[in-house]
C-alpha cells in the first residue's frame, strides 16, 4: 500500500498557491508545465516563479520531470 505523505498547505505563501494553480492548469492543458508557460500564466517574475518552484518541490507539491513540472500527492482541492 502506497502511503501519502501529507504536507501543510498553509505552510505555502499566497505567491506559492498561485504558481501551484499555474502549474496545475498547464498539466490539464498538456501534461506538464515549462518555466516560461508558468511565467506568462503567473504574471509574476521569472525569480519569483523559480523560487516557489523551489518550496513546492521541496514540499513535494510539483515534481521536476526534466525541464519541466508535474504535480506531486496534494491533499487539497485546485481551482483554475
């Protein structure tokens, strides 16, 4: 039996949630999510995008597949 970790959603910013619901909106459309898809869909800076990157792969949120993202076990319901 596979057992999923589970993560505190509020330990996340309010930056973070939105590159989540950035990243999850590219994964419906295609599969995944590249950096620069996220950067335009976020309007945010390609720093800040790459810094929640970086907390929601840590938090095991997204998953690093190459250059691009997928989403890892959530517990919690995405609007996008």
């Amino acid at each position: 039996m596979m057992m999923i970790e589970r993560h505190d959603v509020q330990a996340l910013s309010d930056i973070d949630i939105y590159v989540y619901e950035a990243v999850a909106s590219k994964v419906v459309e295609s599969g995944s999510a590249g950096l620069d898809g996220l950067v335009r869909a976020s309007g945010l800076s390609e720093d800040d995008v790459r810094r929640s990157i970086a907390v929601l792969i840590e938090q095991g949120y997204v998953v690093p597949r190459g250059d691009r993202y997928g989403l890892g076990p959530h517990t919690f319901e995405v609007e996008y």
